[in-house]
C-alpha cells in the first residue's frame, strides 16, 4: 500500500514525501482462532436452526460483531433463565462455570459452547489443582466474564487476583501448596509482576503447567511493542469491554508511543489527537474484524496518512474446530 511519493526518513522507513505522514500497521492483530470459531459458530447456528438463536452474555467483546449477529436474529441475554425452555442457547468465548451448565439442562435448553478451547484448558487446570487439594491464585480482573467462569469450576479452591492490594490479602492453608493461573487475556508484563509480589509472600508458589495467557494476546502485543516506539499515536480497534484491547493501550503507552486510544469507530477519533502526528501506528484487538480496521485505514488516508507499512512480528495458523454439538448436527446435514 504505498504511492511513487513514498520517500525514506532517517530511520529508513517509508514515509509520504509531501507530508511526512505515515502508518505502521501491526501485524497480527485482530481475530483470534477462538473468536473466529464462536463468531462462526453463531453465524452457523442461525443458518442451521434458524433465528432466534440465544447467546448468553456477548460471543465476543466487540460492539460491531454483536451488532451484526443481532440484526441476523441473534438474541443477546444475561443469563440462561431469560431464554425460553427448550430454546437453542449458545455459551460465549469466553466461557461459563458449571451452574450455568445446570442451569440450562434444568430448563432443557439445548446448548452449543462455543468457548475458546484456551480457556478450556484454564478450566481443566482448575479442576486439576482442585482434585490435588491446592489453592489457586487466580490472576485476573474482578467482573470479568472469563474469571467468572474459571472461577466457578471450583469457587471453595480459587481466589481472585486483581490488584496489588489483593496480594496481601490472600490466605492459603498450605504455602507448599499453592499454585497461580490467570485469565488468557491480560498483559503479560501485568500478570508476571503480580506474580512476583505473590512469590514474595509464597516462595514456594507453583507456575500453571503451560502459559495460561493466550497466544493471541502475546503476539498482538509483542507487535505493538515492535511499533510503539517509533509512533506519535496508536490507535487500537476494540470495544471497552474488551480486556485485550484495553491492555493493547496500555503496551503502547509503556513501549514508548506518545499517545494511544481505544476506538470502535473512526468517528470516535477525536481529530485533535492527530495534532502534529507523523507516525500513527494501527492495530486491533482479538475481537475485531479486519473490516474495522480497512476504515481506519481509509479514514486516515483522507487526512493525509496514505502510506502504510505492516509490521509484522510473527505469522499465525492456528485454527479451532467448530464445537461438537454443531458440527454433529452440521454433519447430518
């Protein structure tokens, strides 16, 4: 994406000879595997059985997708007790606890998870260390969707870790004993200082038996770290209800960009961020689809920033299987 006007700062990278206005693009960004696979399993739902399909809570955190499934005869609820018995309900990304299982097949309902497989496995790591008989730290933030979920698997065993200040109020039975997890979506220089202050009470504090912060998170934000830097701005796609995209900011601002904000749209933007910008770095969060970003794009080309340079910090294959109660029902079709 650029124009034979493009020319070379000092740093070497390509800027508009006319304005001195370029874009940084960061590569990987938006969809995840596992916000892929819930937003397509909505999507498949609704053509399969049929509108209305009920969704407990938002599949993903991002105002767009919501909207769009919306208008495609999804219907958003709080809780499964808002959904009509005998009703398809489809359990969000970001995972539910196991009352919401009951609560449902008590009502028999029909259900489709459609919770990301990373999050899955913070479960199963729970119901682990709840059979061992530990106390889990959980590492997370207080009211989210995913930590509630992960939480319920065994609310007797596990303590929520958000702030510093939650780090002296824990209480364990054993310090030989104790083992701490997190929620998948935070920063991972947030979580490992946490860590820290817990190993200072808990020497003996065990590590999850593998990275519990997914792999999406890691790399959206290894490459605004790349990018950071060198920007003026940074603009990050995603919804405030969304833990990775907020977290996204926060990257900017400790790698060293001058300035950065969440937006769902560009008529968020307050143009007075752009005063005196030469460098606008762009990236969005797991939840976002790379159509929002296009029209950022655009929308800053007509202001100038019509040069774009990606850069890319890792290249991303992953995929997840649509879950198995659609895919039985998929299949007979």
């Amino acid at each position: 994406m650029s124009a034979p006007s493009a020319g070379t700062d000092q740093d070497g990278k390509m800027q508009d000879e006319r304005t001195g206005k370029r874009v940084l693009l960061a590569k990987p960004r938006g969809y995840c595997a596992g916000v892929d696979r819930a937003v397509i399993t909505v999507e498949q739902a609704l053509e399969k059985y049929g509108p209305p399909v009920y969704v407990r809570k938002e599949i993903v955190h991002n105002k767009h997708v919501v909207e769009s499934l919306r208008e495609r005869g999804a219907v958003f609820v709080e809780e499964v007790d808002e959904v009509p018995e005998g009703a398809l309900v489809v359990f969000s990304a970001h995972g539910v606890a196991p009352a919401v299982h009951d609560q449902a097949a008590q009502r028999e309902l029909r259900t489709i998870d459609a919770t990301c497989p990373l999050v899955t496995k913070v479960h199963k790591e729970v119901n682990r260390f709840d059979r061992e008989d530990y106390d889990i730290l959980l590492i997370g933030h207080e009211g989210h969707e995913e930590v509630e979920g992960t939480a319920g698997e065994a609310p007797h065993r596990v303590q929520l870790v958000d702030t510093a200040d939650d780090v002296q109020r824990v209480e364990v039975r054993d310090p030989s004993k104790v083992v701490w997890l997190s929620q998948t979506t935070l920063s991972v220089d947030e979580t490992m200082d946490r860590v820290d202050q817990l190993k200072e009470r808990f020497p003996q504090l065990s590590d999850p038996p593998s990275d519990d912060i997914c792999y999406a998170t890691q790399n959206r934000q290894v490459a605004v770290k790349a990018m950071a830097p060198e920007c003026d701005l940074v603009l990050v796609v995603g919804s405030t209800n969304s833990s990775n995209s907020k977290r996204l900011v926060e990257v900017a601002l400790q790698a060293g960009a001058s300035a950065s904000y969440l937006i769902d749209y560009p008529s968020d933007i307050d143009e007075s961020w752009l005063e005196g910008v030469r460098t606008v770095g762009v990236t969005s969060g797991a939840s976002v689809p790379d159509v929002l970003v296009m029209e950022l794009l655009d929308w800053l080309a007509e202001r100038g920033w019509a040069e774009v340079d990606e850069v890319t910090t890792a290249n991303e294959k992953i995929s997840f299987a649509l879950p198995r109660e659609l895919r039985k029902d998929l299949g007979k079709a």
